[in-house]
C-alpha cells in the first residue's frame, strides 16, 4: 500500500494542478478544524480542491505542490484501504519532503475519503498538527456537521457547494459577460444564456454541452446516482420499487410532496411498502443533495407536520429529462432556479398559504434565526387576467396581516413595474444581481 500511496502522491505533484474554472463558493478553513466540502454527485467538488489548492498555493499559506498531500479515494486502490492503513499516507508523505519542508504548512486533501471505514480518527488526528490543513470531500451529508462520527463534532466546519449559479453557468459557457458591468447588449446576450440555463440546467459539465448529448448524459446522471447514493450506499432491497419513488418526485419538482400520497401512489404501481420505507427514501434524498425541500412557514411543529412540503430537484433540467414532462413547464423551471438561487445565498426559505382558498405563496424568505422580511411569488407569465389576480391577491393578503414583509413578484422577461403596491421584477433580475434582497 505505501507504494501505490507514494504513487498517487507524486502522480498529482509531477502533473500539477489541473485547469479548472472558477467557482464563486467561498471555502473558509477555520482554526483546529478539518475543513469539508460536501455536495452532490457531478456538481464540481473535486474541481473546487484543486481551486483551494491553487488559492492557498498563491497567498503564501502553502509554499508549493511538494507541501500538498492529494488523494482521490475513487481510487480502486485507495477505496479499499482498511483503518489501519491510513496512518500510512502522513508518513510516505513526510518520507517525501527534506527536513526543512517538514517543518512548513502541509495541506491534506482527501477526495471522497468518508467512503474508507475510520477515516474521522485518521484526519481528526492530522488536524491536531498546528500547520497542518486538512480538507475533504464527499457527496454525502455524511459529512455535515450533525451526521459525521461523535470524535470529529465540533471539529469539523462544512463548506456546501451547489450546482452551478447564473454567473457561473456564463463562466462555465464560455461567456465573458459581467453581470455586474452590462451594456444593452450584454444584457441581451445574458438574457439568452439565462434561456440555456433553463433548458440546459446546472451541472457543470452541461454548459457547452452539444444539446444530442444532453439527455443522455442527464440520465446517465440519474442512473448514477440511483445505483451509488440509493442501491449500494443504503444498501436498498428493492432497487425497482426505489428508482421508480425518485422518478416521481422529479416528477413533482416545484410541486407539493407528502409521503402517504407517495406511498399510494407506489401502492398503484404494484410497490407494496412500509410508510418508513418512503420516509427513509425521502430523507436519503435529502442527505445526498438529490433533491431540497421546504416547510409551511410555522413556529409549530405540529403544524408543520401536518401540512405538505414543496420539493426541488438538485437540477430541473434532470427533472424535466427523467420525468418525462411532456411540456416546457416554465414557472416550474423558475420557481427551482429562484429556490436554489436563494438556498445559495445562505438564506431560509418557507411557503406560506393564505386567503379562504388556501392559496400558496411560493416562497417566504428570512435570514437565518430572523423574522421573515420578503415573500415572493414565481409565475412565468402574468399577461392573463386570473394568473395576475390569484398572484397579486396572494400576497396582498399576506402583507396585510405582516406589514414587515415585503411582497414581490417573480416572472420571465418583463420590465420592472409595481401593480398594487407589489414589485414585479424577473428570475433574471433576481439571478444577474440586479435585484438585490435585504
């Protein structure tokens, strides 16, 4: 094992950082703690460390390539790496550098390393060096602060990285625009890359994408993720009856979502399941950045509990190419990219419903542990009459008993107007930066 580790080492160090692209994700690496990356499978983690690696290379925090430690436990050699060979890789690391090299800052970066068994005692144990710098990663909430193993709580901080923004997709496409910097042509030119970005969706590797080639790697992403976070990682028993639940909650992107209708609906397919075994699914759904979901906007528990949540898939465009949505479903596609846009943006995000009729408002915003100050409705299209009606009534009524929040609309492509005293701005708007929220 010492060898393929010393192998692996200077395989990355000979090759040099690999180019990448730039993500606007802010990575902070806190004193005494092992720093995580987590997110789901395709969106990019592994090209974020080479970023990290690069940034700390450039201030001076880490001298050179020599002082970094790279692995990636994909790795078949790595993957099957039992506890006690872990120790192995600081000392074929340390055996590599002069006397003088060992006494300066060493970065650690472990790739997908939570897949070994005892890896929080191994890297908790290399964080406990003063100028050592310890970085993983892994596609899994596992490594979230309230999931990993009791020995690395409270020594761990979790950096989330989500797919792609709006600004990033331009980087990833090839763009030069500023979105902070626009001429009437830029505009122009961003506002049909933000019609990409709807059909095309966020992962990374979709940007410049041929579109022949675009369903096909969508489902290959699906699939992958069915097979490694679903069938093999939870050791799941009925693989059918599993891929079939994920289909339909793609199915139901941007939509109501309670797990006794789902079950039914299972139950009308021929699944005949245990009510835990939804829920279970649902919750792994969440753990592995499959999907993100919403709550009834409540202090009570018991409330929250008994109203429906709102589901969105990581990417809407994997929801549109796996559940067979035979239209464009547009304010759908918006409401998800306003969703992830705010989720990004470190804010905490709610529905509401108002009014006799019990009508939804898409999205009640606050910042963490504060009162909400913003609820916004997403609708593709306010040209009809009722649509303009059922919105702007909405939150009106909300407003009205919360004078404190403010109410604005989300659409496609319209000018910036107020009707009744509500702002009515675009998706674009909200994701180029030229809405900016409290």
């Amino acid at each position: 094992m010492e060898s393929i580790i010393k192998e692996r080492i200077l395989d990355f160090q000979q090759a040099g950082i690999p180019e990448y692209l730039r993500r606007d994700t802010k990575v902070f690496h806190l004193e005494d703690m092992v720093t995580t990356i987590a997110g789901g499978r395709k969106v990019g983690k592994t090209y974020l460390t080479y970023q990290i690696i690069d940034d700390l290379i450039k201030n001076s925090t880490v001298k050179s390539l020599k002082n970094v430690c790279y692995l990636h436990f994909d790795d078949e050699a790595l993957a099957s790496m039992k506890p006690g060979e872990l120790s192995k890789i600081d000392q074929v690391f340390l055996s590599l550098l002069d006397k003088d090299e060992v006494c300066q800052p060493i970065l650690f970066v472990f790739d997908e390393i939570h897949n070994v068994q005892g890896w929080e005692n191994f890297v908790l144990r290399l964080k406990k060096k003063k100028n050592w710098l310890v970085v993983v990663t892994g596609s899994t909430s596992e490594l979230e602060e309230d999931k990993v193993a009791r020995q690395l709580r409270g020594k761990t901080f979790t950096n989330r990285l989500y797919p792609l923004s709006f600004a990033e997709f331009l980087r990833f496409n090839g763009s030069e625009i500023d979105l902070t910097r626009m001429s009437g042509r830029d505009k122009s030119e961003a506002m049909k890359n933000f019609d990409e970005y709807m059909k095309r969706g966020s992962y990374p590797a979709v940007a410049k994408l041929g579109d022949a080639l675009l369903r096909p790697l969508l489902q290959n992403y699906f699939n992958s993720i069915v097979v490694s976070d679903f069938i093999l990682n939870k050791n799941i028993q009925n693989p059918v009856a599993c891929k079939s639940f994920l289909r339909n909650i793609l199915l139901k992107n941007a939509c109501p979502y309670t797990h006794k209708k789902e079950l039914n609906n299972l139950k009308s397919l021929g699944f005949n399941l245990a009510p835990k075994t939804v829920s279970d699914w649902f919750r792994c759904a969440e753990e592995v950045y499959f999907i993100g979901s919403v709550g009834f906007n409540s202090t009570s528990l018991k409330r929250i509990s008994q109203n429906y949540r709102k589901i969105y898939s990581s990417d809407w465009a994997m929801a549109n190419c796996i559940s067979g949505w035979n239209e464009k479903k547009t304010s759908r596609i918006l409401e998800s990219i306003t969703y992830w846009h705010l989720i990004r943006n470190g804010f905490d995000v709610k529905y509401e419903s108002v009014g006799q009729n019990r009508n939804e408002i898409d999205f009640i915003v606050s910042h963490h542990g504060k009162k909400p100050f913003l609820a916004i409705q997403v609708c593709s299209d306010l040209s009809n009459e009722f649509t303009h009606e059922r919105e702007t009534k909405s939150l009106m009524l909300l407003c009205k008993e919360n004078p404190s929040i403010k109410p604005l609309i989300l659409t496609l492509f319209e000018k910036t107007v107020k009707s009744g005293g509500i702002q009515i701005r675009t998706v674009f708007d909200l994701v180029s930066g030229a809405l900016i929220l409290e």
